[in-house]
C-alpha cells in the first residue's frame, strides 16, 4: 500500500515540477499527441504539495516501520522501484500531452517505451519478492 502510494505521489510531484512541455506557439495551431486535462492544468500547485505531503507521510511511516523491525529490506526496494516509475509516468504524461507543430515525436517514443519499462517493473518487484523471501 505505502508503495502505490510513494509512486503516486512521485509520479503527482514530477508533473508538478516539470511544467508544460510545449512549444511556444498559439494553442489554436498546437497539434497534441494527447490534449492535456484542463482540471489538472488549472491545479498544478495543489497536486505538486498534495504529492509532497503523501511523500513525506509515507517516507516517515516507512523508516518508523523500518526501525521497529516491520518493514524488511527488499521492501524498501521495491518501493524505491515504484517511486521511480511513478516519475516515469508524470514525465510521460508532460511528453504526451505537449502542444507542438507537427508530430510529437517525444510522446511517441513515450508511448512505446512505457510497456517495455512497466514490465521492466514488474519483473524487478517479483525478484525482490522472492529474493527477499528466500533469505
């Protein structure tokens, strides 16, 4: 669970930094891979320190569990693995969703690399599951 939700936050946190990826031109002669929400663009400051906030309360419920003995070592693995990869997605989503003149050439080799890392994913969350549990 402390996981799903240090990806999250990291994936809302990333979003927030980066900013719009477009170029600098009238949205009226943009052409988008993906058209970015409007709900999400008019709250970027608020999703950016709701991410924060979730981090850090995550983070310190973490090392707490950690130095009472309840959160084995590989499980900080695999939460450091889906934090990395909830910043692979709000990056993604910037990528995708930039306004640009003619193709979107960045969006498309996002579009195609994200299967390939999320499987990436899955099989390093398994090693260290059963890594983990052999020792």
């Amino acid at each position: 669970m402390w996981g799903i939700a240090v990806g999250t936050a990291t994936a809302g946190i990333v979003w927030a930094v980066v900013g719009d990826l477009s170029e600098d031109i009238e949205t009226r002669y943009a052409d988008y891979l993906w058209r970015p929400s409007p709900i999400l663009a008019g709250h970027r400051r608020l999703i950016g320190f709701i991410g924060a906030g979730v981090a850090t309360a995550a983070i310190v419920a973490l090392r707490r569990a950690g130095q009472q003995g309840r959160l084995p070592w590989w499980r900080g693995l695999q939460i450091g693995a889906l934090a990395g990869f909830g910043a692979w997605l709000g990056l993604s989503y910037r990528a995708l969703t930039a306004g640009v003149i003619g193709a979107n050439i960045g969006g498309g080799l996002v579009w195609f690399a994200t299967p390939v890392i999320a499987v990436a994913l899955i099989i390093t969350l398994a090693t260290f599951e059963v890594v983990g549990r052999r020792r």
